[in-house]
C-alpha cells in the first residue's frame, strides 16, 4: 500500500528530487522532517471513511506513537496541516478519558495504554491544541496514570507492574521494562507539570523497585527487558532495547529537573544510563554516532513494532538535552548524525524519499509506516537543537489549565480487580513481543559480554 501511493503522492511534494539532502540546519532539517512526516501520514488511512480513528491495524498502541510524533513535529515546524487528524484520533481513542478503550481493552498491555498516554501528555507540555467540548490533555495523561498505579502488584516480586494486564493473558506473569519504564516516566512528567509531590513519589518508588528486582541495574546501568514472576522474578530477558532505555533515561531527566540536580540519585542515574545508551545503541562498527536497533538490525529480523523504537528514542534523548543542557555536547552529535545517515537512507520509492529501516550505509530494504515515522521523529528531534523548546509546566500553560478530576493526592497504591473471562482473537501486538527469535539472543550475548554483564 505504501509503495503505492507514495510514489505517486509524495512526487507531487517533492518534484525531482532524488533522495533527502540533509544539511544540519533548521531549514534543511524542517524540509526532511516535512517530507517524511508527509510520508508517514499517507500512509495513514484510519480518518478516512470506513475505519477507526487512531487505530493502525493490529498496532492499536501505535497510534499514540505516531500522534507524539506528529505533535512534536508540529511544536518545531509550526505545520498544522496533520493536526485534524491527530485531535480526532486522540480524542476517538480516549475511551473513559484514560485510552483504554472497551474495543480494544480485552487483548491490551500497559505498554499500550501508556503509549497514548505518553502522547496526551506531550501535548500538555508544548501547548497543543484543544477543543473545549473536550477533556485537558493533562486530564487525559493524568487518567492513565491513575489507571496502571491501581494495577500495581505488591504481591508478586514486591511490587510493579504486570506487561499484561488480565491473568488470562500470556504476557500477565512478566513484568517488564517498557511497562514500569513508560509509568515512570509519565510520573516524573507529571510531576514536573504539576508540581504534585504524589507524582514525584510514584515515580521515585518505581525506579526503586526497578533497582531492586533487577530490571535496572545500577551498577552497569543496563535495563533487562522483562522479570517472570514463576521464575522467582529473575530476568527472564537481558535483550536490549532501545524501547526501554528511553523512558528510564528521560524519566530521570526529569527528575533531575525536578530536584533541580539537587539529587545524586537523578543525577547518576542520567549520567549512568546515557553513557550506557550511547555505547550500545551507537556502536563504532557503524561509527558511532549513529543509532541502530542492535538486537534485530545487524541480522535483518525486525518486527514492524521494532522498527518504531528508534525513533522514540531520539524523542528521549531530544528531551534529555531540554531538562538536563549539560547533555546535550553528548547528545546532539549521535542525533546529528542518524539524522545525517537516515537521510542517506530515503531513497526508497518512486520519488526515491521514502526513509529505510537502517540508518547506517546499507542496501535499502523495504519501507512501511514505522520507518517513515521513525525518520520522522529523528528529523524532529534534531530540529530541538535550533527552536526554542520550552515544555510548559502547569503553571506556565494556560491552555491546558489543571485536570478537575485529578486524584493524584489520594491514588490507592492496591492493585485494582482484573477479573475478566474475555478472550482474545485479535492480532494486536503490545509493542514488546512475547516470543523472543533465538538469533536475538545470540546478538544479544555478544552486546552484554562487551558490557561485561
């Protein structure tokens, strides 16, 4: 479908250009960003006639990667033209004003809820637009705070939160990463949005009970991807993904801003966990200053929920450079330079525009929407470097006001009922998958031998 249109469309956009010739300056920035956001969103067909709004086919958590995405490139750019589309699957998707809509909540994680909560909250901090008829975008994002820490299960391994949420589920007796990673790191947003100490506390008890475990470890910094509660909460995955390094990362930056590096513990923690990322995920057989998703990339495995992950990295690491300035001479040259190696990349399609998966030199492979929309958000986050991003507390936002609905004061810290007797006949995928490909496994040893782990 992709090939399709965009070699018709988007050579309308484009005209003869062949390929993305990218300049690290705003202007040349803007124009790679616009071309692959306008790639990505053709693609996107569920505000048409006949389909849901904000749902992707299978992927229900990653239209709330694709509208952070969207509103982030519209907060640099100042191009509205995705942003009908955008509101309308926000808004469609909200379910109880906490995205965990009844169509979709049988077969969901808290990885997927959280994804969209991560998007509503996005949009509180840069000032996105809203309808009045609607709720705040902070109320939103506060709604799924307040949904996944009744969820939280002292029972089992201490505390934390299950990766699925029903017993019924396959991934309900593993606790991972990108679930506890994403609550923390709405928890620290919240709090430095609201000021709220009851956030500040939520998320310093969840990388507490991440060290603890282990799925963070302080020692080396390395993330785990996921414990198993039937294997006495051990790690049942050392498997490193970009996806869990970016919301313990930044949910630290925050943090770090919050206590205004007051606090050794955020300030090691940043530290620590951005020298880790930076050596694994910018490996110096590519050079090193260019992302690549080590643990699929190198052996052509990924899934298309992979392929998502690097961009929401960038996102991360772009923020990291807002809350903690003294970053970013660590960070702006890898952005810079993905930035430099995708646009090298895009010369997919009939236009030859269309962005591939690897951003290092390579044959091009293939394009869908998650490359597009991975080129998107490294475009993006790299134009962070010349506008003046500011992300607004509540105090210094006066569109997105407070939530009047807000309970943050009183959350129960009990796991809420999840009985349930649905079964599940989608495909859906949460965004981390339960079956792990031995060639994984094996590239993955050879990362972690190198950290010595």
């Amino acid at each position: 479908m992709l090939g399709k249109y965009l070699g018709i469309t988007s050579a309308l956009l484009v005209g003869s250009v062949v390929g993305i010739d990218l300049q690290i300056n705003e202007e040349s920035l803007k124009d790679a960003a616009a071309t692959a956001a306008f790639n990505t969103m053709l693609n996107y067909t569920s505000n048409t006639t006949g389909h849901i709004p904000g749902y992707i086919s299978e992927k229900w958590w990653e239209g709330g990667a694709l509208f952070q995405t969207m509103i982030e490139y519209w907060y640099v750019t100042g191009d509205t033209s995705n942003n009908p589309a955008v509101s309308q699957g926000m808004y469609w998707q909200r379910g109880d004003n906490n995205y965990f809509p009844a169509n979709f909540s049988a077969y969901l994680g808290n990885d997927d809820q959280m994804a969209w909560g991560l998007a509503a909250m996005t949009a509180a901090e840069l000032g996105y637009p809203q309808e009045t008829s609607m709720p705040s975008w902070l109320t939103l994002a506060e709604g799924v705070f307040q949904a996944q820490v009744r969820r939280w299960d002292s029972q089992s391994c201490g505390g934390g939160l299950h990766w699925q949420i029903f017993p019924y589920q396959v991934g309900y007796n593993i606790k991972n990463a990108i679930s506890n990673g994403g609550l923390f790191q709405l928890s620290a947003r919240l709090a430095r949005y609201t000021q709220n100490q009851t956030y500040s506390d939520w998320a310093e008890k969840i990388w507490d009970w991440s060290v603890r475990v282990p799925i963070l470890d302080t020692h080396r910094w390395t993330i785990a991807d996921s414990i198993g509660i039937n294997d006495q909460c051990a790690p049942t995955s050392k498997i490193q993904w970009t996806s869990n390094y970016g919301p313990y990362l930044s949910g630290a930056a925050y943090m770090y801003n919050v206590t205004q590096g007051t606090t050794s513990k955020w300030k090691s923690g940043l530290d620590g966990l951005l020298n880790t990322t930076l050596n694994i995920f910018f490996p110096e057989q590519y050079g090193g200053n260019i992302m690549v998703e080590i643990a699929c990339e190198p052996r052509d495995v990924c899934d298309t929920n992979q392929e998502d992950f690097k961009g929401l990295l960038a996102s991360d690491l772009a923020s990291v450079t807002i809350l903690a300035p003294y970053t970013a001479p660590q960070i702006r040259p890898k952005l810079q330079g993905s930035a430099v190696g995708a646009a090298k990349q895009c010369i997919g399609g009939a236009d030859q525009t269309l962005c591939g998966q690897r951003w290092y030199p390579s044959p091009w492979e293939s394009a869908d929407l998650e490359t597009q929309l991975s080129a998107t958000s490294l475009f993006t986050s790299n134009l962070v470097a010349f506008a003046d991003v500011q992300l607004a507390t509540q105090a210094t936002s006066s569109q997105n006001g407070s939530s009047a609905e807000s309970q943050a004061g009183t959350t129960s810290n009990t796991m809420s009922s999840t009985s349930s007797t649905a079964s599940t006949t989608s495909t859906d995928r949460p965004n981390g998958a339960a079956v792990i490909p031995r060639s994984l496994w094996v590239v993955n040893v050879l990362i972690l031998g190198q950290l010595g782990l």
